[in-house]
C-alpha cells in the first residue's frame, strides 16, 4: 500500500473513531453514509483451447462466485470527506480496494482529492482516449492512485492529475482545460509519464468535444500518444515503437418508445472500428434490452454485446449478458481465446 493510502486509510480510521467515541458530538459534525451491493454471478466460457486458461492453466468453463461491495463515506461539516469502496469476491478470496480517497472542497470552485479514485476524462460512450490514467474499459475496474486538484470557473474548469512513482522520475501527470458554452463542451489534454519497467517515456495529447443538437448529442475525442498501449491490442499484446492516433466521433440520442441509440466511430493506430449499441425498456421500466456489436472495419471481425437487465422490485436485479467473438484466424476478435463469454448475475441493493 503507497502512502497516499495509508493516508487515506488513517483518515477513515480517524473519523470512525470520532464517531463510535463521541457520537453525540459526531452526529453534529459528521455525516455518514453506507451501501453497497451483494450477488451471485454464474459464469460460462467457450474456451477455443480447454486445456489452457488465460493465465496458462487449465481453463474452468463454468464459475459460480459471490461477491460483496461496501461503500463507506464520511462528509464532516467543513466539507471535508472520506470514501472508501471494498469489493469482495468468493473467486479471488481477497478484499479489493476499489476506490479509497480523502478530499476537501475548500470553496465550490475547488476540489483536492488523495488515494485510489476513478476519473472519467472525455466525450466518447464506449472509448476515452483522453482518459490517460485509467483502464480502458468503463467496466467495474478498480481506481488508480492519484493526487486530484480540479477547479472551476463561469466558463472554465481544469483538472490536474499526478499519480506517484516508485521514484520521482517514474512519476506520472495529466492536465486538461475546459470550456463550456451553451449546448457545447470543449477540452484540450495533455499527459506525461514513463514506463516503470523500462523507463521509456510516454506522452499524450488531445482534444475532445461535445455538442447538443436538438435531440442527437454528438460528440468526438483525439488524442496522439507514444508509449502507451493500445486500447484493443492485437495479439500478442504489445505497445506500438511509434507515435500513433486514437479518435472517437459518434452520436446519441433518445428515440420515441424507450429506446436509446448509440453510433461510435473508434480508430487506433491502424485499426478502424464502429459500434451500435441500442436500449429499450418494456414492462413499465422492469425490463432492459441492450444490444451492442463492435465491428472492425478493417478484418470484419466482430464482437456482439447482448445483454437482459429484469428489476425485482426497487432493491434487486437478475442479468443476462453475454460476449460473442467472431473472426478468422489472425484477425482481432478471431485470436480471442474463448469464442463466447456468459454472466447470469443476481445483485441486491442495500443502504
């Protein structure tokens, strides 16, 4: 654990303690608040190879487990507030430190914020090149260690991220500078760093937007990087020697009768991809479809999304949701190593 969590671990020590010891005080003083999320997930995978896992070991085709999320925030009447999210999974047999941050806003303009936290930097629905420091999927990763100023103005707002090193020279740092105007969002970015294990250095700039157009909102995100590796890597994974792109353009927008459309145009280095996703409600909202498909353009393989989302009652969900991969040998989504991916989960809500 670096000292920015051990840091925000003793905080939160700190602020239980006030409130278990002096609660009469502390109701006045601190706020807290607790939830979480329960479930089990059974898990299905179409190993293209059963005699090899993705770590080199036999392959399990089915997996039940159980998990458990906590999340604890503590807000005391000088705007200061402490956060912490476990996630616990029966599969792993180990506590996650999901996200685990201090932070204060010293008036509504600013914002400090230390620990393992998540940013989302960008525009785009399903890929974020100008989100520098986090995982490339918006799936349930865990947060990064991070130094967070962001500040705010009429129509200005920044951002600075730092994310420690190791040593000094291994430390890692992104900017980015926004404008809002009426119906339209605009961002410059720019990010440095290098590679911990070999000491390359890494660099990025880029540019994202979004605009309202009556009922579409399209959007877009470039960024130009040397040194960091590709979003969907070819295999073997491995990061290109030269500067190379990443652009995001597309579209949303609301359609008559519950449903959502999404467009996304996504090109990296020299890869061109386009996604549909759509969304439809029935049964009162009780019921979600979603379909996606991520297509590359250039091997015409394929990867399709498809997803059921049934509300039991206001504090619990069962989901169907699957992955496909399709594709000839050597292509992108062909070299996955299992053809189709199945999650049944049932998750409860509690507060």
């Amino acid at each position: 654990m670096n000292k920015a969590m051990v840091l925000c671990v003793l905080c939160l020590l700190s602020l239980v303690t006030a409130v278990c010891l002096f609660p009469a005080a502390a109701a006045a003083a601190v706020n807290l608040d607790l939830s979480g999320t329960t479930g089990l997930a059974l898990e299905w995978k179409d190993w293209k190879d059963p005699q090899e896992g993705e770590s080199g070991t036999p392959g399990d085709e089915l997996l039940l487990e159980s998990e458990i999320n906590l999340d604890l925030k503590l807000t005391s009447a000088d705007q200061t507030s402490c956060f912490l999210s476990l996630l616990y999974k029966t599969g792993e047999a180990k506590v996650e430190i999901e996200e685990g941050y201090l932070e204060h806003n010293p008036n509504p303009n600013l914002l400090l914020r230390i620990g393992r936290q998540k940013v989302s930097w960008g525009t785009g629905f399903g890929w974020n090149p100008t989100n520098y420091l986090m995982p490339p999927k918006k799936t349930e990763e865990k947060g990064v260690d991070l130094l967070k100023l962001r500040f705010s103005g009429k129509d200005l707002r920044g951002s600075l991220l730092v994310k420690p090193g190791a040593e000094f020279a291994k430390t890692e740092a992104a900017v980015r500078i926004g404008r809002m105007l009426h119906n339209k969002d605009f961002s410059v970015s720019f990010y440095q760093g290098k590679d911990k294990d070999l000491g390359t250095k890494k660099s990025a700039v880029g540019f994202d937007f979004a605009v309202a157009a009556g009922e579409y909102v399209f959007y877009g995100e470039v960024a130009s990087k040397s040194g960091l590796p590709l979003f969907i890597p070819e295999y073997p994974a491995i990061v290109p020697e030269d500067p190379y792109l990443q652009g995001v353009a597309g579209f949303y927008r609301f359609l008559p009768g519950n449903r959502f459309l999404v467009v996304e145009y996504f090109h990296e280095d020299r890869q061109d991809y386009l996604s549909i996703v759509t969304s439809k409600t029935y049964l009162a909202g009780d019921l979600t479809i979603n379909n996606s498909i991520l297509w590359n353009l250039k091997d015409q393989s394929y990867m399709l999304n498809p997803s059921f989302r049934y509300l039991l009652g206001a504090n619990a969900y069962l989901e169907l949701s699957g992955e496909i991969y399709k594709g000839n040998s050597g292509t992108v989504f062909g070299e996955n190593p299992w053809q189709s991916h199945v999650v049944l989960e049932l998750i409860w809500f509690f507060k």
